[in-house]
C-alpha cells in the first residue's frame, strides 16, 4: 500500500512539470515540519505554478470531491456552498485569499458514488462546458468498493480504459487544459478491511499510469495518508477509511496546493 | 483606519511574546508573498508557539467567530459543524492537519449579534466550565453598530471597562491561561458607511489597550484587512464590511495561527 513513492510527482514528457521534483520533496516531508521561515508567513509563497491568473479551476470526483456540495448553486464559482466541504473548499478558500487579484474561478462537480464511466456520462455539461483551464480528478474508490459490495462488475481494465479515454477526450476537447490525476487513497479503518488488497493498488496504479501517459500531475495522496497515520490513527483522517474528516480534507488540500504550485505551466 | 501598525504584537511585559516581533514580522509581510521554501511544503513549520500540546483551545465572539455553528454539537471539541463556517473551522481544520498528534481540542462558542458584556454573561458556562489554556476573543463591532442602528447605548468606555472585566475574571479563574485578543476590524463596503468613523477606531483602539495590560497576544486584524484591499475589493473578504467571505476567513485564520505559532508560552 505504500509502494507509491514521492517520486510519483513525476517529470513530464511535456515539460510542464519541471519542478515536480521540488513538489515531490514537499510530499516526501510530510513529517509536517519544515521551512523555519514559514512560521513567519501567512500564507505559502505566491507561486502560480498550474493555476495562472484568470484561470477556470475544475475539482471533479465522487464523494470525496462532492462533499454535501449544494447543487443549486454548482453555476456560481467560488460560492461556498457549492464548493462543499471538502478538500474542494479548503483549495478554494487558500487559492482566493492567496491570490485574491487574480480572478480566479473555482467549481465543484463531484458527486457521491460516482465511478469513471459516470464522470464521462456527464463530461460535456459538467466539465467541457465549463471550458476550464485546469482539471482535476479524483475517482477509483467506487469503482473497487461498489465491487466489493457486489454492485458493479467492472474491473481495474475498465477503469484504467474509461479513465484514459476521459483524460484523452478532455485534452482533445479543451485544448491547452493542464490535468491533475489525484490518487485514489484508503485508510485501514472503517469499511476498509483486507478484502480490499491488494486488489485496491491495482487501482492506485492504473491511475498514476494514466497519468503518465497523458501528461497530467499526479498527486500521490494514498503516500500522503501513509505518511499521516504515522502521526495519527487512520480514523483522524478517514472515519471509514474513505471519506477524509476535515483534518484529512485540509491536509488534502494543502498538499494538492503544493503539488499545482510547484508544477510549472 | 490604518494607524494599528504591524507593531500591534508587542512584547509582553510578561515575556510570553518573546517572538512576537517574528510574528509582527507576518503582518506586515501581507503581500502575501514570502519564503521560497514555502511553496514545497503543505504545512507551516510545526511551531507549537501559545498552543501546546494537549491544550483546550477556546475561539469566543459574536457572528464572525459563530458563523453558523451547531449549537446541538457544542459540547463537542473538533466537531465541524460545531466549528461553524468561518475562521475558528479554517484554523481548527489546520491545527488538526498540522499537529493531528497534539491531542488537542477546540472549541467555538461565539454568538451572533454579541457584544462585550453579553460575552460576560454567559462566561462561566462558555468558557470557565471548559477550562480553556487559551482563550480568543474577537468583539466589539456590535458594540459599535448596534448603537449606530439606534438598539444599544453603550460606548466606547463601557466597552473597555466591560472588556478589562473579562480578561482580569477569566486570568483570575484560569490560572496561566493564554490569552488572545483580536483587533475589531471592518471594512468600507456593504453596512459600513463614513458614519462609522473615527469612533470606531477608538474601539480597536481600546481592544489593544486591554490586550496589552493583561498581557493577551494582539492579532491586528484591521492592518491585515487593510493590506487585503490592496489586492482585491473589499467585498472579497467580507461582502457587508463586517462578516468575512471564505476568503476573508482563511485569511483571518492563516494570520491568527502565524501569529499564535510565533508568540511563545
């Protein structure tokens, strides 16, 4: 489960990841210590890395992503309630009040159950028509657990296949679009039991392979969370071991922060 | 309006601040650009400053700290619907990320509409009970606006003398307590007319003096608000001049905690 590496933060073919590296040490230092000066600075340093100035930021997934977000109000960026309350608002609230002049817009388009082949059922409306600058998606743990369960006879091919068809169909559609590949990520705890290895990293491992192939940062959350219950049971991240508490979406969130930041453009 | 300058964290007499000009340091850093090592790590460098391990942390004040809390869940520390949707969740979510082996509890008990002897009233209960090892207020804006709306005919006085009351009450029945106070602040839009001005300077101004005979860390949210609106309106921190946006609230959490995290015990 934690053969993910830092490393993860891989270098693009492309380029537009040269200073994932820089990103991949902030990962492998979640021990949560660091930079002495930081105590000094409220925020991060304003680094537009893959957001850049007036960009259209899209977080889509499942659950995790979705968050209890309100539906009314999904056409209205950067409105809290659409945003949920999730890692979704913690991204938001860090990039508006970090880069408050550089007219950002944010959305939430998760929703809860959804595996791969649903985002794709809904991408023109809840993705293409957004024309957003930046993606990022975050979707597996349905496509395994709904299995588990007996509700769904996909298999990680599927996934892996539905998955590289969507990120192919977003690059041809939106051209220019810089993609994040979030890492479906569990924690030993709750509905996690060991029925789920080592089936669940095949998962982990289509997606980053995806990501590869198709230029997208990955954002190694399941090391993240490895690295967290070091310091804390799964539970205070996870209380089931797949919805993150809020402890678990801020630090989602600002590790996601540091990946997009220490990514160029 | 802007005469609270960065230097609002003073030394202590006392010498629990002894860092505090690191923090002073961060407020007038609010560019909001900073240390380059930042970008590469998701958490500011663990620095325990006023809040140690195992502490109680008490976040007390009027609508901006109650921000919609569950009044049902307050009895439990950590609890986000009990955090509300404003700065105490920001900082909580972080102090819970950032040191989720501090085995530390939070709590929210402000309430909308309250001014500084309401806080008084209910403090045996709201506070005292919990037994806090820190306690932050932030009041004074209704003491302010509700006499302006023709519903209260307190003044300035009343308020210092109100406010001085409750600090002395709350170190004599808390022994070592750490104590927070925050700068009242509004800003010039929405319900915040020239009306307002200069009286309600003298109610900042009254804040900081009691916070500094009672030893208290001082947060100048004032000077922060008035650096924000270099960047953007002030409608993007808080939409009537007196309740913050979510951006307006991170930032409020992101300066409180540098400046909690640089103030030592």
């Amino acid at each position: 489960m934690t053969d993910t590496s830092a490393m993860d933060l891989r270098t693009s073919r492309r380029g537009f990841l040269g200073t994932a590296t820089a990103a991949a040490a902030t990962i492998s230092a979640m021990s949560l210590s660091g930079c002495s000066e930081t105590a000094k600075r409220p925020f991060a340093k304003n680094s537009h890395g893959l957001i850049a100035n007036g960009d259209t930021v899209l977080l889509q997934g499942d659950s995790i992503t979705d968050a209890g977000r309100n539906r009314e109000r999904e056409g209205t960026p950067n409105d809290p309630a659409m945003l949920g309350g999730g890692y979704a608002h913690f991204i938001a609230a860090r990039l508006l009040a970090e880069r408050a002049d550089a007219n950002l817009k944010i959305y939430n388009r998760g929703i809860s159950g959804h595996k791969v082949f649903q985002l794709a059922e809904r991408w023109d409306k809840d993705c293409i028509a957004l024309k957003p600058n930046l993606v990022s998606i975050l979707i597996g743990v349905n496509d395994i657990w709904h299995k588990l369960d007996g509700h769904y006879d996909g298999t990680v091919e599927v996934y892996e296949k539905d998955y590289r068809a969507l990120l192919a169909r977003t690059k041809k559609e939106l051209p220019g679009v810089k993609l994040v590949v979030c890492e479906p990520f569990v924690l030993r705890t709750g509905a996690v039991t060991e029925k789920w290895f080592p089936e669940f990293d095949t998962y982990r491992t289509a997606a980053k392979k995806v990501a590869t192939e198709t230029d997208a940062l990955f954002v190694p959350f399941q090391s993240m969370f490895d690295e967290a219950v070091k310091k804390a049971p799964p539970a205070h991240w996870a209380g089931d071991g797949v919805h993150p508490t809020m402890a678990g979406a801020c630090l989602m969130a600002e590790t996601w922060l540091a990946a997009v930041s220490g990514a160029k453009a």
